[in-house]
C-alpha cells in the first residue's frame, strides 16, 4: 500500500513538473515582442543562446523581415546576418543551409545555379524547373534587397541576372536538345 | 477576297534577326573573350553573309517602294477608289503591277534569308552547346554573364541613338558602338543566345511566311476586283518601309545589359557563396 502512494505521488509530481516546464521553455523561446530591429535581435540572440530555441528559428527569421520592412535600410543586412550566424552557432540551421537564405535574400546572383555542377546540357533539361526555382529566388531577392534594404539598384542588376539567365538558358538548353536530335 | 498583310509586318522579324547578325558579327571580331569562343569563323561568315542578304534585300525594295507610294498617294488624291475611270484602272494597273514585283523580290530573297539564318543558327548552336552545354555548369553561366573571371568588367555600352536611319547604317552603328565599349564574355553570351533562339523561332516562321507570300501573289495575279487592296497594300508598304528606314527595336535592352560588379562583401564574406 505504501509502495503504491509512492508511485503515485511520483507520477503526479512528475507531470506537474513537466507541465510547468513547458510555459518555462515556450516563454525563453517566445518571438520577443521588440519593435525595433536591434531590439529584437539583441533579444533572439539572446534566445538562440539557449538551444532549446532553435526550433524558433524560422519564426524568428520571418518576424525580422516583417520588423525591417517597416524600416528598409542597407544597415538591416547586418541583422539578418548576425541572426543567421546565431542560428548556425544554435545549430537551428545548417551552414550551408545560412549561407543559402543570407544569398537568397540579399546577393544578387542567383543560389540556386551557384550549387549546381552539372554540366549545362544536362543540368538545363527541365525548363520548368529551373524556371520556378529563379522565380522563387527572385521573389526572395525583392523582398531582401528591396523591401529590406531598399536597394533598387541591386534588386535591378537581380532583375538583369533573371532576363539574362532566361534567354541564355532557354539558348543552351535548346542547342543541347538539337544537338542530342541530330544524333 | 483579303490578303495577308500582317506576313509582311511579321517578315520584318526575319530582317531584324539579320541586323541582330551584323552587331553580333562586330562585337565577335573584338569581343571575344579568352574563355569563351562562340563566335567562331563558321558563324561570323554566316552572320556576315546574313547582313549582306538584308542589305541586298533593302536596296532591291527601296526603288519599288517608292515607286508604289508615288502610285497610292496619286490614286487616293484622285479620288480613284470608288472610280472607274479609265485614268483610275491604269493606275490601279501599275499599282498592282509594282505591287507584284515588291512580292516577287522578297519571294525571291526569302530562301537565301532563310538559308542564312539556318546556317546562322546551326552555326552558333554548335559554338553554344561546345562552349557553354558541355564545358560549364549553370554557375559558371551566371559567373560569365556577371563578368567575373577574376578581373572587373565594364558595364555594357549604351546603345544611346545607334539605331538610327537606313538598315544598313544599323549594322555600322551597331559595330561602332560594340567596338568602342563592350569586351565583356557575359555581354557577348547574351547577345549570342538572343540571337540563336530568333534564328530558331525565324527558320521556322519563315516557312510559313514564304508559304503565305506565295498564296498571296497568286491571289494578286488572279484577283480581278480591287476590293480593300490599296488599303492593304499601303498597310503592307508601311511595314516594309518601317523594317528599312527605321522602328523601335526590343534588342537595343539586350545590349543595354548592365552587368555591374558587385560590391566588396568583406564584412558577409562567412555567409557568401562565390
């Protein structure tokens, strides 16, 4: 009988440690309710140095856009990569995986061709997807260079790599196909 | 009975590829990068032989234009559309005739255009698929159209009033303007594949071009009623006559390519990808 109310006063004291963890964890990693730039990533850093919070990661990273979009300024950059190296030091992401999102948003030149080895004839035979893979980083590029840093001039050279690499691309790959035809 | 003038207008597509071949021709003679060859003897003399064929072709309708405008402006100032005047018939006789003779020309010199830009195509997507399919990744495309093989690159000339007057002064202006400003590999690589996918799309048109020209002269030769046909043949000349002496043309923004360098990222450096 003893052992019995033993067992149970472990349990029920277990599940209400537990229960009180939670809000303890859900309130360290809490998107922080700063409204300027600085302050909120002083405070995600913050966070990110518990690694409970990695988790947080992407809604951290979404709120800093919404919070530099009120404020585009080239100094935002900045921000966005020390949250990105925070959350590398996290290990929320991957390094490769920061490296992407940093040159997603804010360089010009396209990601998602830098990675790619493969010979053009083979690596440029699926129009469609190489099409809706620039299209998404552009849109990734106007919200970075654009509406983050107010960057027009940077936003429009993207603007040029995305014509350029079209035309260019529909070229090769259509010279490929010809030459594979002739075969 | 109607006649399809909107092929002629379309014709002008053919045409302008061929000036595209004149600047593409100059800029390979002093543009060829060191890592990118696509411009090699093959496609130059087919590209030369391209603008030959346009300037051929423009000297050859400009007397027949002429000849025709004289013709439409005293027909229609005479009052002769809604006439049967036996002056009127004459007129509308030697309309029809030179009317007949701009389709005979461009009937003519449509195979050796179109031989030209096949020759043009076939030539450069050779280059194309040994210089740029075979030998690069999509990276190195970008790298190239960015201009960055280790050293800077300057931003592509202006095209600024190039295209100014007569087909023919296009191309010089053209090549004046590539051989004062452009030596960049990514410049060249643009111009190139514009080039090659008009030359494709073209080849294929002017299949269907040649084809209606065909049906319409016979239509010309057999239509005995005027109808609508002085409208439509002013409509047809107006086009010509763009296509030689001057239109705006979408290619001048290819030209315009401004590959600037990007900025010194010292402070990203961990976070960028070259």
């Amino acid at each position: 009988m003893k052992i019995a109310n033993i067992v149970m006063l472990t349990v029920a004291l277990g599940s209400t440690v537990a229960c009180s963890s939670v809000p303890q964890n859900r309130s360290a990693c809490a998107i922080p309710d700063a409204k300027t730039v600085d302050a909120f990533l002083t405070a995600t850093e913050n966070n990110l140095g518990n690694s409970r919070c990695g988790t947080s990661f992407d809604d951290y990273f979404d709120r800093l856009i919404a919070l530099s979009r009120e404020n585009p300024d080239a100094t935002n950059k900045q921000a966005f990569a020390d949250l990105i190296r925070a959350g590398i030091v996290n290990g929320a992401i991957s390094k490769r995986e920061g490296m992407a999102r940093f040159n997603e948003y804010f360089e010009p030149e396209f990601y998602s061709l830098k990675t790619d080895v493969r010979s053009n004839c083979v690596a440029l035979s699926d129009r469609q997807n190489d099409i809706n893979a620039l299209d998404n980083e552009l849109r990734k590029k106007r919200t970075g260079l654009l509406d983050i840093l107010g960057d027009k001039a940077q936003f429009r050279q993207s603007q040029q790599f995305y014509q350029d690499l079209t035309v260019v691309m529909d070229a090769v790959r259509h010279s490929c196909d010809a030459a594979l035809a002739r075969r | 009975m109607s006649y399809a003038i909107p092929t002629l207008k379309d014709f002008s597509l053919a045409l302008a590829i061929t000036a595209l071949g004149g600047v593409t021709t100059a800029h390979a003679v002093t543009a060829t990068g060191p890592s990118v060859n696509l411009f090699n003897a093959a496609t130059i003399e087919s590209l030369s032989n391209t603008s030959k064929t346009a300037r051929a072709l423009e000297s050859s309708l400009e007397k027949v234009i002429n000849q025709l405008e004289t013709q439409t402006a005293l027909y229609e100032s005479a009052g002769c559309a809604s006439s049967n005047d036996a002056g009127c018939v004459q007129l509308r006789k030697g309309v029809k005739k030179n009317y007949a003779d701009l389709l005979d020309q461009i009937q003519a010199q449509l195979p050796e255009i179109k031989r030209n830009i096949g020759e043009t195509r076939d030539a450069l997507g050779k280059q194309m698929v040994s210089e740029l399919g075979r030998k690069m990744s999509p990276g190195d495309l970008q790298r190239l159209l960015a201009g960055r093989h280790g050293k800077m690159t300057p931003s592509a000339p202006a095209l600024g009033s190039a295209k100014a007057g007569r087909l023919s002064g296009l191309f010089e202006g053209y090549y004046n303007l590539v051989r004062r400003g452009g030596n960049s590999s990514g410049n060249s690589t643009v111009l190139a594949s514009q080039l090659y996918i008009d030359a494709v799309h073209s080849a294929n048109y002017l299949d269907l071009i040649g084809a209606e020209i065909d049906s319409q002269h016979t239509e010309l030769l057999l239509e005995l009623e005027w109808g609508e046909l002085t409208a439509q043949m002013t409509g047809t000349v107006g086009s010509v006559k763009e296509l030689l002496w001057g239109s705006d043309d979408m290619r001048q923004n290819i030209l315009n390519v401004g590959l600037e360098t990007s900025q010194p990222q010292e402070a990203f450096a961990d976070l960028y990808v070259d």
